[in-house]
C-alpha cells in the first residue's frame, strides 16, 4: 500500500496562506475535524470554494466534495460532475469523473451498484479505509 497523504490549502480572512498536509492515514473523521479547523480560521462558513482551497489536484477536490456535499445519498458520475462544477467553477469531463469515481471505488472510499445502464455510487458507510489525498508521486502526474 502507498503511503497516503492530505493537503488541505486555504486563504483567512487576512488573505493569509495556510497548509494542512496529513501525512498517512486518512479517515472521513479527521478530514471532518480538519474541516472544522479550517473554517475556524479562515472565519468564513464551510463549503465555500474561495475560503478553501483543496489541493489543485482535481482527483482531491472530487473526492472532498463527494465526502462534503454527496455523502447522504446516492449519486451518478453526473451528479459528482456537475456538484465538482459547481463547487469549484470549473469544467470538468465526465470520462475523468468516471475515472476517478472507479478509481475511489478501488480503494474503498465508494460503493459502486447498477441500476440497469446507470451506475450508482454511495459513500461507504462506517470506518472509512484511508483516503487518498494525494496520489503517489508517481501517479500524480496522470491527473
């Protein structure tokens, strides 16, 4: 297994640069305290895409805003497509949402179900397996 590694960057109200990198494990609880330290500082209410900047990978970013704003219900490759485009005012294909979903599926963040011709995915329900905030270095230049 690669190591695993979070990078969490933001502005505060100050126009003051922060980073928050974990380093190993990663659970959905201490992304959540993360998240709450971040808001705290930044003074502005979360989510809100100008306070936080989550990595400029976009493999992160679809990650937090699949755990941040689709972790209730189920969701299409469309639905995380258009939420990512939302959130972060910026395009991005569908075969790369597909991509990376397969890719969350693999690693045990997402539960991938059919429903005839369309794919379903839910957040996987209880301890969550690390999740992958950075991808390996040697990975990282494919996103």
């Amino acid at each position: 297994m690669h190591p695993q590694k979070l990078k969490i960057e933001f502005y505060d109200t100050d126009g003051v640069h922060h980073s928050i990198t974990i380093d190993g494990p990663v659970s959905r609880e201490k992304v959540a305290k993360i998240l709450d330290l971040v808001e705290m500082i930044s003074g502005t209410p979360l989510p809100s895409h100008e306070a936080l900047r989550v990595s400029s990978k976009k493999l992160d970013r679809l990650t937090s805003t699949i755990l941040t704003r689709l972790n209730t219900k189920p969701f299409t490759s469309s639905d995380a497509k258009n939420t990512f485009e939302a959130t972060f005012s910026e395009k991005i294909p569908l075969s790369t949402v597909s991509t990376y979903l397969s890719r969350l599926v693999d690693r045990g963040l997402l539960q991938k179900q059919s429903y005839g011709e369309r794919l379903r995915y839910t957040v996987t329900p209880g301890p969550q397996p690390p999740l992958p905030g950075h991808l390996p270095s040697s990975q990282a230049s494919q996103s």
